[in-house]
C-alpha cells in the first residue's frame, strides 16, 4: 500500500527494512513446512524484530516470544501459554473472524494472514498483523501451528485517515460542484459588502466633517451646463490633473468625443430633476490618454442662492472591469478563490493561506509567499509550506529580492529559467537561487501593499499563461482590496473614535437643539458641568436651565439670532447646577441646515467660564498666594527671562541649592553664573523647549558655586509677565538617586559577569521556559552556541526519556506550587553523547523582565553515576563469587562433618577439597581486591573454571551435577563473557543445591541457533513465578550479568517439574565482540 502524502523519506526506509523482515520471515516459514520449528527457532524471528508464536497441539501450548508479549504489553515469562489467554487478548469483533481464518489454515493447512485488533495489558487497541501455517508431515495429522504477529497500528491508522480524509475530499467535491451558483451569488454579496463598507465610510466622513480633500473617491461639483466648479484632490490625482486645470472648465474635456453628448444629456435629465440620483457607468480619459471606467452617480441640488449645482461621485471600476472579466474567463479559478476566500469563520491571516495553496496548486509552483514593503527591506508576511529560511516575519534585502522589480512594474513579472536569461544576473536570483518567479504587486488605493508571489528552485517547464497572470491578478485585487477595505476600516474606526473621543473628553459640553431651541443631544461633559445626565436635558429647551430673569435676558439676545439663522459665539449666561449653584457658561453656536436649505436648529458648545470669573476676582489673591509658594517652596524655583537668561527672581531653595546669595544672581544671566556645565548643554536644551513649548521632567546636569555637578529633574514653561516672555523653572535634585541607579546597574552588571564566569552551568529562563541566557560551563556541557540555546527550551538537549518529569517539575515551579526543585536527568550533547547533570532551579527576578524568572544551575555528575553502576557490579560480585564460594567451602565441610564417624577416608576428601576451594578463594579475593583498583577483565581457562566449580558444587548427600560442553563453543567464549557465565553457573548451582532438593543436575554448553547455550537444570521441586518470594540478589544478579554481556536469559520453572536456566549469548558482532 501506498504512503500517505505527508509520510516522509524515513518511513520509505522503514517500509525497505519491513519488506526486507517480511522475506526472512517467509523464507523461515517455508522451511518450517518441511521441519517442525524447534522452540529455539523463535530467536531468530526476535533478530527480525518481529514477534513469534508457536502452538503444540500435543500439548495445547503456546509459546510466545519476548517480542510477542511486548507487542501484547506484557512482561517477559508472563504469558501462561493457553489458547484461552490467547484469545482473551483478542478484540471481541475479531475474535470469530480470527478463529475461522485459523480454522480455515488448519483444515486446508494452507497458510494465512489476517489483520485484526488486540486489547494490550494496559487496556490499550492495537492493529496486528498475524500469519500462520499448520505443521505436519506428509499426511500425518497437523501438529501444530506456527507464525508471526507484527505490530502495525501505525500503519493502519493512516489507511484508516486517508480512506476518511478521501471520503471527506469527495463530498466536498460533490458539494463544491453542486454549489457555483451559490458561490456567484456570494461573490456578488461580497461586492456589495465592500460597497457598503466603503458607502459606510463616505457616509461616517461626511457625519463627522472629514476633510473634502482626503475621500478616496473622485468628487466634482458641476454647474447646470456641466462646468467644474469644484473637485476633490483625489479626483485631479486619478485624472492625472491639477485641480486649477480643471476648474471652471468643462466635465466634457475629460470624456472621449464620442460619450460627450451622452454625458451632456445625463446632466441635463440631472438638472431637470433635482434631488434625483442618476446612475450611469461610463469611460474617462486621463490627462496621458489612459482610460478607466467610473461608475458615476449624479444628484441636483440647489445652493443657498437657489442656483442648480449637480454633485457627481466618481467610483474607478476599472479593476473591477477586469476583474469581472477574468471571471468570465475562468470560472473553475473563480470557483476555487471563492471557496478560499469566502469560507465562513475565517480570519485574514487564514484565508491568505488558503489563497497560497490553491495559488501554488494552480501554478504547479511549490512556495507561495505574501510580502510587504518595510523601508528598504522586504517582510515575507506569510508563507506556505513552510520553509527553511523563508518564515513569516523573514527580513530580506529589498534590492536583492526579484519583488522589487515587481513592484516595478505594471503588471505581473514573470521568470521561466532564471539560470538561462538575464535574470541569472539580477541580485534576488544571486541571494535565494530561485529559478522561476510568478508575482504581481498589490496595488491599494492609496499605496503598494507588497506582492503576492509564487517560486520554485527548478526551472518552469512551459512559459506563464496570460490566463495564469490573469489569475494572479484577480488573486492580488482580491488581497489588496481586503488590505485596503482593513484600511478603511481602520480609519472609519479611527475617525470614528476620534471624533467620539473628543465629544466625549473635551472640557467643553457639546449640544444640540432644533429650531425651537430644544435640545436633542448633550455630550457626557454636562455630568461635570450641571450635574444632570445627558437623558435628563433631552426635550428641555436652553433657557429651562436658567433662572428665569437670566433666561429671559438671554431670550431677547438669543431671539434676532436665531431669527437671522446666525451663528454666535462666546455668549455668556448663567445656568443653576441641579444643586442649585450658579454656573457661568460661555456659548457658541453654529446653525443646521437640511439639503434643501431648511432652518432645523443649532449645534454648539457651552464651556464652563465659572472659575474663570472666580479666577479673574481672586487674581490679586492669587499673586499673592503665588507670592509665598514661590519663596516657600522645597524646590528650586528660578524666574529668567526667555531671550536673555536674566535672572529675574529666585527662591530660597535655589539659593541653598547651588550656594549663592540673592544678590550674586538676580539680573545675571545663568551662563555668566555658570549654572551650565557648558554652554552647549544650554542650546540643547533651548532647542527642545523651542520644539515641544514646555519641559517636563527632563534629567538635567547643573553646576553649583563650588562647580559640583547636581542632577536635577528639571520642568519649565513658558510664561508672560508685563509683557516680556519668562522661564519659570522648577527643579529636583535627583543627584543621591542616580547615583543609586547606577549603583544598581553596576551590580547587575557584575551578576551578569558572575554568571559568564561561573565555573557550572547556568541558565534562566523566562516564563514562556525559554533561555534569555546561557554561560560559558552550560554552552561547553551541551556542546551548543551560546545563541542555539537563547530563545530554546531545555528539550533541546534534554534526553526524550527524562523529558515529561522535568517539564512536570517547570510547569509546577511557574504555577507558583513550589520554589524551587532538584532534578537528575540525563543530557544529549550536540555531538551525542550522552552525559548525567544535576539541576537545581530556584525562582530570580531581575530589572527589565516582568515576573519571576528560573535560575538552573547545572553540574556535570556523569562520574558519580558511573562510579554508582560499579559500586552495583561489585556488589554482584561479591554475592555471586565470594559469597557463593564460601557457601560451597561450608558444604563440604558439612559433608566431611557428617562422614567422619562412617568414613574418616571419605571426611578427609571432604576436607580437602574445602580447603582446595578455600585457597580458590583466597585466589579470588585477592583478584577481586585488585579489581578495586583496576576493572580488567583477568584471563581465565573456562572450561577448567567450569569444571572446578562443578566439582566444588558436591555436599552432603549431593553429588556433583553433570557437565557436557559440546565443542567447539569454547572457542567463542572471550573472558568478558566465560566471567559472566561463570558467575551465573555459580549462582544457579548454588541457588539449586540449597533449594531444589534435587536428585539430579546438570549443566550443559553448546552452540544453539547462532548462539552459546549455557543450561543449567535439576529435577527438584520448582517454583510458581508468580508467587512472591522472600527478597533476594540471585536472579536479579543473573538476569543483570547477562544483560552486560547482551545474553538472554530465560528461566523455565513450575512446581514439582524442576527449574532450567537458559543463557543465549549471540554470536554476532556487538559490545562483546569488537
């Protein structure tokens, strides 16, 4: 079966090495045909791999292979071997579809091969793939079964995908197909919803007094007879005019000959039936003879002379012409844009990747980009698929890009073979290699949004299609008009806000009334300014807010205005708050006049003058107050004059400040005193008053009497008094402070150091876990840069197996659960290899970053890990030697004990032999000693090892086991090895005598299926595996010492049938071997 589309050249590879498995496999089975596999046969199948199983049917077992139960998540040696338990692990809707496929096997005995679903120890669903073949001989019948089972849930699941995601394709292919009407129809509902949003925008400027000048659509006023009395800025741009080169000329210039008398009629039917909105498309001509179409709409109205004036609204369709055009043309195109970009719920970002897909399907191209312009570089928007070197966000060199020759250019740039034109020296094809290049820049309104284009590393085989340019124009319009439309927007939004906002924050209340000067709006101000709310003045009229005499003063000024329909300004009245208190109020006015010219009110503003009039009768109090606060007060204050910097006034903390009398300062200039360090500290800061016409809080370097530097936090503003423009200044000395902040600054400069230098590894992390920074010690124990590490995380160099358990521990740590922790893990360094670290992490926070921050320190411990695992090896070695052979000395001193009253012959044997074996350990004590100070594997003779401790293993009541060594195995034996196997014949031996209650063992070595044999078994009593036992090292230690030497160990025990131990130690090239 095929892969599917997004598996990668490595699962290519894994399907070589399955289908290089599945030949051994068939090989093994053909030879299974014509031999009953012998038990040892499973091993082989291991090598592939792949799991094996056999059924006796004398016996009615069944016998997994390691690799079996690790498909069925079960631990080595705990399968019981029934074809019950079998079955039980068996999905129950496959298990009658399995059962008739083996049934099937037995009764053709022809092979099979099924796949189904299996239940995993940990509740876990697997697909499987199981093969069988009956075993017999000749007619005889069927013995037996044997076959594989191999895990393929990863590859069943993606079948299972792509038979989904291909019903998925076809229904939408069917529904896509079914719906072109539909999609017409929305296209036409996405036309009109610009049209509203751009009619929305005309309407919000026109509502809000937007500039004339600034509308993006063509706007002429005309007279009756069709002379330009006005026209917006936008409109002589789009014709290529000034606008004197059109005024009190007529339209008709800007027709062509032949359309003149049609225009000239439609503004006539215009002029004759005001208030009418006429329609019509039609073709200008632009001041260079191009052309472009405008749907124009036309209304009369009458001035306030009642003069007919005819307004005209110009809309430039051209793009849209063509667009309309290209739709026509290519109706599968459109069909597929439309689905891309007319897909409901989707944002901008989204749909710009739907585009580049389909742009890159339907110009066979496999990288499709969005750009914009940033200065003179060139920000790739958005990208699809991603690529390396090329992400959203990418900056490249715009004159080193083939986009700045788009931008260019009129229409789409094309390249076919970069390599084999003129483009082979253009600077883009230099800096990426790109061989082909379709792109087209996107052209707004108003500006080059970028462009949209779509590259390719090889050569295009055939030239780009005007239809291919077509469509990729449709697709810019498209992107640009949505990038102008969020433009639009964006400015409605804008002005919308901003008129809002200055309604809603002006110190002033804004109001309108009709014409019997009732109010119909009032802003939020007039909370602060009458304490009423907005709703409660609506119906009321202006003078209901007045105590009556003031109201009808006000009246009899009021009414000859509002009469005249005049506007007014700065009319002062009094108003009574809703508490009762007297408020000034200064009003302006404007009248409100409907299109035909009709009177409907006025619209203004009342600004509270109330303390204003306070301020004005408490002026000379105010002085005086000024007065005192300026002498009194804790800060440096100086009055200078603005051109001259004469000293006018000063107040006492200035005088303390810098340390000199009144008379040393008043009419000198501050150069002269020598406040400036230098005079050129003086026009910087003249130069920013001048630019900004106040200073606040400016840092500010001043010299005292005694020439001490002072920092001071310095604001001043400009002021008129008698006439002449002054300085007030005021100061702060900030001297201490700054020192202190650089203080602060020099400590952390010196952690930062300190954290360079530190002699382990240190990183912090921020709270998205990436690295602001790294050290020297982290960078050379992960073997990375210093900028590989910045901006990762540790799962950069963290082993995958301790991965979860750290991230548990960070995710706690950030949580606010704990403050710190401590974690062992293991390391893989960019080279490899693998190394263990010790990492403490504690919560830092430093200026600059908002929030805690984790500070781990990492150390090296890869020695004390190693230095641990020996400490266990020579544990092993003390139970499995010394612990052993001493075992085996006391048993023959038993032995010597309980003959020496039947046979002193016999008991001196014993003796002997116990003194034989306690020298033997005397021997290996002594090597073990040494092996304290130096693990070299020492050479030994295994076969004469062997044997001596066979003999050694005879005792009371117990005679030596049997030995067979089947040569010539003991070739294959190096020292690594016999140690081990030595150790472990040891154990078991010992092990048997002091349980088993054995009559008989025997301990046999040959060569086995590629392998050395080592068996060790007796007759005696057996164990349960399943029973627990009382803790001990034998096992264990066994199982441990073949691991090391890559030998599998088997044990084969049940009660009352004795106990086996296997030792398969492969002869093929590995640790032991090279």
């Amino acid at each position: 079966m095929s892969a599917p589309p997004d598996t990668d050249s490595s699962l290519s590879a894994e399907l070589v090495r399955l289908r290089r498995q599945v030949s051994e496999l068939q090989q093994a089975l053909t030879h299974a045909q014509y031999s009953p596999a012998p038990a040892n046969h499973l091993s082989a199948l291991g090598a592939a791999q792949i799991g094996a199983w056999e059924w006796e049917g004398r016996t009615d077992r069944v016998i997994w292979s390691s690799e079996t139960e690790q498909i069925f998540g079960l631990l080595p040696g705990s399968f019981d071997g029934t074809y019950a338990e079998f079955f039980t692990r068996v999905h129950p809707e496959d298990r009658q579809r399995l059962s008739a496929a083996i049934a099937k096997a037995v009764e053709d005995r022809t092979p099979y091969r099924i796949e189904h679903r299996i239940i995993r120890q940990d509740g876990a669903v697997r697909w499987v793939a199981c093969r069988g073949r009956a075993t017999f001989r000749d007619d005889e019948p069927v013995t037996g079964m044997v076959g594989t089972i191999e895990d393929i849930t990863g590859r069943k699941q993606s079948e299972l995908a792509q038979q989904d995601m291909q019903g998925i394709l076809e229904a939408q292919v069917r529904e896509r197909t079914a719906g072109l009407e539909q999609v017409v129809i929305e296209l036409k509902r996405e036309v009109e919803r610009r049209q509203q949003a751009e009619s929305a925008l005309k309407a919000s400027e026109q509502r809000y007094q937007s500039l004339y000048e600034q509308n993006p659509f063509m706007y002429f006023t005309l007279s009756a007879d069709g002379t330009v009395l006005s026209v917006n800025r936008f409109g002589a741009d789009q014709l290529g005019y000034r606008k004197e080169d059109l005024l009190h000329r007529s339209i008709l210039n800007v027709f062509d000959p032949n359309d003149r008398a049609t225009v000239l009629e439609q503004l006539t039917a215009c002029a004759a039936d005001p208030y009418k909105l006429f329609e019509w498309k039609i073709q200008k001509i632009r001041k260079d003879g191009s052309r472009l179409w405008v749907k124009e709409r036309a209304r009369a109205i009458h001035d306030e002379t009642g003069r007919i004036l005819v307004l005209v609204f110009c809309e430039d369709v051209t793009a849209r012409n063509v667009t309309e055009s290209l739709l026509r043309e290519s109706e599968h195109a459109i069909r597929s844009f439309q689905e891309a970009t007319a897909a409901p719920g989707l944002t901008f970002e989204q749909r710009m990747q739907t585009i580049l897909e389909l742009g890159c399907r339907r110009f066979k191209l496999p990288i499709g980009m969005l750009t914009r312009v940033a200065g003179d570089q060139l920000e790739v928007c958005q990208v699809w698929p991603s690529v390396s070197g090329l992400t959203a966000g990418t900056l490249l060199p715009l004159s080193q890009s083939y986009c700045r020759t788009t931008l260019q250019a009129s229409g789409p740039t094309s390249v076919e073979h970069a390599g084999a034109s003129e483009w082979s020296r253009h600077p883009g094809y230099a800096a990426l290699g790109f061989e082909c290049y379709l792109g087209t820049k996107l052209a707004g309104r108003h500006k080059h949004h970028g462009t949209i284009c779509f590259v390719g590393p090889d050569p295009y085989p055939e030239q780009f299609s005007d239809a291919d340019k077509a469509f990729l124009q449709l697709m810019a319009r498209w992107i640009a008009g949505e990038l102008d439309r969020q433009d639009s927007e964006q400015a409605l939004r804008a002005s919308e806000l901003k008129f809002r906002t200055l309604v809603e924050t002006t110190r002033d209340w804004v109001w309108e009334v009709n014409e019997q000067a009732v109010y119909t709006y009032a802003s939020p101000r007039i909370r602060e300014i009458l304490g009423y709310e907005p709703e409660e003045v609506i119906g009321k009229t202006l003078f209901d807010l007045m105590p009556p005499d003031e109201a009808a003063r006000v009246a009899d000024l009021f009414g000859p205005i509002a009469a005249a329909c005049r506007p007014f300004t700065l009319l002062e009245h009094t108003n009574r708050h809703k508490n009762g208190r007297l408020i000034v109020l200064e009003t302006s006015g404007t009248p409100i006049f409907d299109g035909a010219g009709n009177f409907l009110g006025y619209h203004g503003i009342d600004r509270d003058i109330t303390d204003r009039k306070r301020t004005e009768e408490a002026l000379r109090k105010s002085e005086e107050r000024f007065e005192i606060a300026f002498r009194s007060s804790p800060y440096p204050v100086i009055m200078t004059e603005l051109e001259s910097g004469r000293c006018l006034e000063v107040n006492e903390a200035s005088l303390k400040l810098f340390g000199y009398t009144r008379t040393e300062v008043i009419d000198r200039t501050t150069l002269a005193l020598g406040l400036w360090p230098s005079p050129d500290d003086r026009a910087r800061f003249f130069r920013q008053l001048e630019a900004e016409g106040a200073i606040k809080n400016r840092e500010t370097r001043l010299c005292t009497k005694d020439k001490k530097i002072l920092t001071l936090l310095v604001s001043s503003e400009v002021i008129e008094l008698n006439g002449v423009a002054c300085l007030i200044t005021v100061g702060n000395d900030i001297t201490e402070h700054t020192r202190a902040e650089e203080a602060l600054r020099a400590s952390e400069l010196r952690l930062q150091r300190f954290l360079a230098e530190a002699p382990v590894g240190l990183c912090i992390l921020d709270d998205n876990w990436r690295a602001i920074s790294a050290n020297k010690a982290l960078c050379e124990l992960t073997g990375y840069e210093e900028h590989e590490i910045v901006g990762s995380t540790y799962a950069l160099y963290t082993h995958p197996d301790d991965l979860a358990a750290n991230i548990a521990l960070t995710d706690e740590f950030f949580r606010g659960v704990r403050s710190d922790y401590t974690y062992e893990k293991r390391y893989i360094r960019k080279s490899g290899e693998i190394i263990w670290v010790c990492v403490k992490a504690i919560r830092v926070e430093l200026s600059g970053h908002a929030g805690p921050l984790l500070l781990a320190a990492v150390q090296d411990i890869t020695e004390r890990k190693l230095a641990m695992e020996e400490r266990e090896h020579l544990s092993r070695d003390l139970h499995d030697n010394i612990l052993q052979a001493l075992y085996a000395v006391g048993m023959q001193l038993e032995a010597g004990k309980l003959s020496m009253g039947k046979s002193l012959r016999r008991s001196k044997i014993h003796i002997t032999h116990a003194v034989d074996q306690l020298n033997n350990l005397m021997l290996d004590v002594r090597r073990f000693i040494a092996l304290l100070t130096q693990r070299a594997t020492a050479e030994l003779d295994f076969g004469q090892a062997l044997r001596q401790l066979i003999a050694s293993m005879s005792g009371a009541g117990q005679s030596a086991p049997e030995l067979e060594i089947v040569n010539p195995v003991l070739s294959f034996i190096t020292p690594k090895v016999g140690e081990q196997l030595l150790n472990i014949a040891r154990e078991a031996l010992s092990n048997s005598a002091r349980h088993a209650r054995a009559s008989q063992r025997w301990v046999q070595l040959r060569l086995a299926d590629n392998a050395i044999r080592l068996t060790i078994g007796d007759d005696g009593v057996g164990f349960s595996t399943k029973r627990k036992r009382r803790a001990g090292h034998g096992l264990g230690n066994m199982a441990a010492r073949a691991q090391q030497i890559s030998a599998t160990f088997t044990l084969e025990t049940a009660p009352g049938k004795g106990t086996s131990v296997l030792v398969d130690v492969p002869l093929k090239k590995g640790n032991v071997y090279e």
